[in-house]
C-alpha cells in the first residue's frame, strides 16, 4: 500500500472517529432549568378482566373493571438549587377519569366536554400544586393544601380528588422511575459480571445498591431496578426491570437519549412491595400465568424534558379442569383472568 493510501486511509478512520464521539456519553439526569415550562399530558391507568366458561351448561360468566386517569399540566420550574434539585409548580390544564366496577357502576368525567362542567370534578381545572424534582427523577410532594382542599372527602368527587392529590399518585404521575439508578450504568459484559459478583457476595452491604454516582453512559449501556408490581396483580411479584440505553445522538445542537425497558419477574423482593397485598400463595399456583412488561423513553438531556415516555404491563392468569375432573364432551371449564396496566406521559408543547 502507497504512503499516500495509507494516510488516506488513517485519515478516513480519524474522521469517523471523530464524528462516532460527537456524543460518546452523557449523564442521564433531569437538567431542568429555571423559569422553564412545559406541557405535558400523563396517563395512568389499571384493568381486570374475569372469564369463566362452563361448556357443559353453555355459560359464561364475566367482569370488567377499570380505573383510568387522564391529565393535560403545565409545569412549570420556579427553581433549582445546587445540586440539581428543581422546584415545579404543577397546574391542571384538563382531566378526564373513568372507572367502572365488576357490578357495572361507572364514573365518567371530561373537563372538556359541556355538559361535564357543572361537575364537581371540574373545579381542579386551574388549581396547582408543588413539587420538587430530583436530577434522578425522584419527586418530593411540597405543597398541595390549596388543591386539595377545593373537593371535600366523602363525596364520589371527594374521593378521586383525595386519590389524585395523595402523596402515592402524585409520585406515580411525575417521578421518573427510568433515571432512578442511571447513575449506575454499565456495559451488558460488566452488568453481567458485578451481577454475578454480587450473587457470589453474601456479606455486600444492600445499602451499596443505593449509592448512585453521576457516570455517564454510553450507547448500550444498562441500568435496572427491582420494583414491586403495580397494585391489582393476582399475585404481587417483583419485576427486575433493565434498561437500556438504545440510542444516544445531537439534534439541534441538543443531547436527545433513547431508553429502551424490558422486565422480569424476579426472586428478590422490593422495598415497596405492599403488606397490603399479600400473595395469592396456593390459589396463583393453580394457573398458567404470563405477563410481558415493556417501556420505552425519549428524553432531552440538555433541557431535562421528557419527549415520551411509557411503561406497560400485560398479565394474564389461565386455568382450565383436568380430564378426570371434566363434565362433559364439549370441553373443559376454563377460567381466565388479566391484568393491565399503563403509565405514559409526553410533552405536549
């Protein structure tokens, strides 16, 4: 190969070098600025469904119940201290929220609809709150007395306010569990081995799963977290969720990160696993069950504004008789029950 082939060549590799590094990593923390607002619209919500099919009378019986929460909030950062924490006043923009029981009964509200606006519900439209922001995406309730002070309890209005303004929804509506442990990125080589390090460890320290350092990630990297799983399984678990860090580019001169979540069911247990969901033990037992629980999240790392993000999970619990215990030719009694359950939110402007 000539001399000048060769410089060529060195040449087209710097290149490309440079360009592959124009974002070799960043830290995967909210950089919120102050005086800055955006406009959001989240999504939480939960299902059950119940079917029992009994082929020898040719009858099936069946129950749905949902729960689902719809608000449009301005945010907006009043602050930001040394360390990144940001002070957010939230205001409500619109909401909607809909339910339905086992027996049928329903509650059906939407702010933007007419004949929804001498609803008691329609009261929280304009009404704040305060919140602060961690750069790890953890929420601190400061201040809610004026907005939940505007329905009083023991009415239907009463009591969906009382949920939308506690403590517990609030940080399910603005935390952002993705960046919880970000901090603590790896690649999929060294996750799997401090994985294997820790498991061979009995005398680690589970305090030192909590430390999070502010390293960077790069493209590929992972992070995960164990969780419990949201309230309304059959049979409350933990779900060791990983995330990785699918694509990391510059767009318009601004940091834009890709996150992509995949979940399993794990043996360890979450500090948040409710005592007030014991498992179903025995009964679960008895069913085939499977879930899938995925995520992804589109985050702008220069402004610290979340583009999209959503998480969901899908479970579905089945059993059917066996073929002593089977009543008659046309098949065996089938139950099968599922469980849904979502969370996103995206920036509306």
């Amino acid at each position: 190969m000539s001399i000048r082939k060769v410089v060529v060549v060195v040449s087209l590799a710097a290149i490309l070098f440079v360009l592959a590094g124009l974002t070799p990593a960043a830290e995967m923390k909210l950089n919120l600025a102050p005086k800055s607002e955006t406009v959001y619209k989240v999504v939480t919500g939960s299902g059950k469904d119940y079917q029992f099919v009994q082929p020898s009378i040719n009858k099936t019986k069946a129950q749905h119940t949902i729960g689902k929460m719809e608000m449009v909030f301005a945010q907006k950062i009043e602050s930001v201290d040394s360390q990144g924490n940001a002070v957010a006043n939230i205001t409500i923009k619109q909401l909607k929220y809909f339910s339905e029981t086992p027996q049928g009964k329903k509650a059906d509200f939407d702010s933007t609809k007419d004949p929804n606006k001498s609803d008691p519900l329609s009261q929280l439209i304009g009404a704040s709150y305060k919140i602060k922001i961690a750069p790890a995406g953890g929420i601190e309730v400061i201040d809610t007395s004026a907005a939940r002070s505007i329905i009083k309890s023991g009415s239907v209005a009463g009591a969906i306010a009382d949920k939308l303004f506690s403590d517990e929804e609030m940080a399910r509506r603005h935390q952002v569990m993705a960046m919880f442990d970000a901090g603590k990125c790896l690649c999929e080589k060294d996750r799997r081995k401090e994985a294997k390090t820790a498991s061979s460890n009995k005398k680690a320290n589970p305090k030192d799963s909590k430390k999070v350092s502010n390293k960077s990630c790069k493209k590929g990297d992972q992070w995960s977290s164990i969780e419990a799983s949201p309230s309304g399984m059959l049979s409350p678990k933990t779900f060791e969720k990983i995330y990785t860090l699918t694509d990391l580019k510059k767009q318009n001169g601004q940091t834009i990160a890709v996150v992509d979540m995949n979940a399993a069911p794990s043996s360890k247990r979450a500090e948040d696993l409710s005592a007030k969901e014991p498992a179903a033990g025995f009964f679960a037992k008895m069913f085939d069950e499977k879930d899938k629980f995925t995520g992804k999240m589109v985050i702008n790392l220069t402004t610290g504004e979340i583009d999209s993000y959503q998480e969901t999970l899908k479970a579905e619990w089945f059993a059917a008789e066996t073929s002593e215990d089977q009543k008659s030719d046309k098949g065996p009694d089938q139950l099968t029950m599922s469980f849904s359950y979502i969370y996103s939110i995206e920036k509306v402007k």
